[in-house]
C-alpha cells in the first residue's frame, strides 16, 4: 500500500517503501512557482528537508529528532531541466536511517550526489536543556595587541599559527565571533508546505545558514556555501507566526573552511533546535564584484580591542 504522499510535501513520487526498512521517493529538482517565480533549484534547508521526508517514509509513526554526518557534495549550480532528485532511504538500526540524495539525469548513466545524512527518530521529542543564564559581557584588560600572544601564552606556537586562526581565537575570547537574529517563518512557506509532516523546519534552519554565512563574511570578506553539519537535535517543531532567535557562533577556521554551532530559541529562551559543527567553504568574490577592504591583523585587532 503506497503512502499518502500529501502528508510530506515534497515528495512528488514514491517509488518505493519497505516500513521499517527502506524507501525510494523522487521529486524536481527545482522549487515549485508558489515559492520561487524563477523555479530555481532547492535550498541547502529544503534539500534537507526532502531528505528527511524519504526517511520518514521508513518510520511514519515517529519524529525526526536527531541528524549527524550531514554533508554536501560539489555539483554544478544549475542542473539541466530534466534532472530529478532522488532519495534513498535505508535502516542502519532502529531507529537510525541513512538517506542518500542525488541528481539523476535521462542522457546520463550515473547519478550526481548531492547530500547525505543519518537521521534518527523517536517516539517522542527529547527534553530540551534548560536555558542558560545570559552572562554580562565585560571588557577585557588583558594585552591583546598582538594575536601571536593568544598562541604563545597556551601552546608556545608563535609564527607558526595562519592569521585566520588568529582571528577566530581573538573572536572567541572576546565573544565578537558571534551573530544573533530574529527569524519569522515566512507566510508562503506555510501555504505550501502546510506544517502536517514538516521535519527539519526549513524556514528556521535556514534562517540560521544565512545568518552564519554572514558572519564568515564578516570576518573574511567572502562568501560561502554550506558543507557538513557534525550533528542537529529538534525537541520540537516552531509554532505558526513564532518568533525565533538565532544565536550562531564561530568555532575554528583555517585553509578557506570554517566551523560554527548555532542555537534557535524560543520565545520562552527554551531551545528548538541546535546545529553542531556547521561546515562552510568559501567561495572567492567574483571578478565583476568590487574589491572588498582588507585590513592586517595588527589594524583589525586595534580596531576591535575593548576600550
């Protein structure tokens, strides 16, 4: 018996489904008009969300409450208008199923990869951790005039240390390499993918994929794209029209790659879903765009130093 596919709103044709063992869904590569007039290919979150659709077809009686090893592979930006997306689900143990996506083309014979991920159900969503007490940020007196020093003064590492790291060590210790920002789900979202089946909360994770893309932009002057996600928890899906509060933090940089954790939160301060090692890649500026101010170190370190 073929599930009802209506109740996972972007699943367009289910292959196939073994409960509690496997599922094979495909659908277009492309947004649908009601969401996007130029029908350009699927976000990272709606990719995501498409993935955990195919999953939930091996465990419809329980929620999403858990992802690790998500990870992106490099493709061509624009896929020919033929492609569909295809997702394989299958049981690893109960519980935990590994879903794999992929692009697959009429004219060719193998399929591209595009993402991948372990998911894991529950019965119900876990407690989620008690929020922690907001400390007051102070300013700081110690000597930061020179980033070697934050290296010296733990692993004696001096000269050896990239400046990027540099960075990130002077922004975690003061507590710059930090964004917060208020996320809405948006309205024509909610018509078109009607919140019955919904399972990774698209608008909100994505919400805290840009606003993490714009703190690496900050730091480095350019953009990125979404890589790996070490590992995600839900302990429960947002509300109609609630407001959330995303609170991303830099974690490690080094050789173009950077590492982030990100929390939403709820009105009450309660978490709804927390990511864990968010890997981004950048991307260089295009030619055509204007040259972006860059700063050394010395002069970025004196610009931010608390006064």
């Amino acid at each position: 018996m073929q599930p009802d596919t209506s109740q996972y709103p972007l699943l367009e044709d289910v292959a196939e489904v073994f409960r509690g063992e496997s599922a094979v869904a495909k659908r277009d590569v492309r947004l649908p008009v009601e969401l996007d007039e130029e029908t350009r290919p699927l976000s990272a979150s709606l990719e995501l969300e498409f993935l955990a659709e195919v999953g939930a077809l091996v465990y419809p009686d329980r929620v999403l409450v858990g992802m690790r090893d998500v990870r992106w592979f490099l493709r061509a930006p624009v896929p020919a208008a033929a492609a569909r997306l295809v997702g394989r689900a299958r049981r690893e143990q109960d519980g935990e199923v590994s879903v794999f996506l992929s692009l697959e083309q009429e004219s060719s014979e193998e399929p591209i990869p595009v993402c991948r991920a372990i998911l894991q159900f529950g019965q119900t969503y876990g407690p989620a951790p008690w929020p922690q007490q907001q400390r007051q940020l102070a300013p700081r007196t110690e000597n930061l005039q020179n980033g070697r020093q934050l290296y010296t003064s733990v692993g004696g590492q001096g000269d050896r240390v990239p400046e990027s790291l540099q960075v990130v060590s002077w922004a975690r210790l003061c507590e710059l390499g930090r964004i917060q920002g208020g996320l809405i789900h948006p309205r024509t979202l909610s018509k078109v993918l009607p919140a019955s089946r919904i399972q990774v909360a698209p608008a909100a994770l994505e919400g805290a994929l840009h606003l993490v893309k714009w703190l690496w932009y900050a730091f480095s002057g350019e953009g990125s794209r979404e890589m790996a996600v070490a590992d995600a928890s839900w302990y429960r899906m947002p509300r109609r029209d609630e407001r959330l509060l995303c609170d991303a933090r830099l974690c490690g940089a080094g050789s173009g790659l950077a590492s982030f954790n990100a929390q939403l939160l709820g009105q009450d301060g309660i978490p709804v879903l927390e990511l864990r090692g968010i890997g981004m890649a950048s991307l260089p500026s295009e030619e055509t765009s204007p040259t972006l101010p860059r700063v050394t170190w010395q002069s970025f370190v004196k610009l931010l130093t608390p006064r």
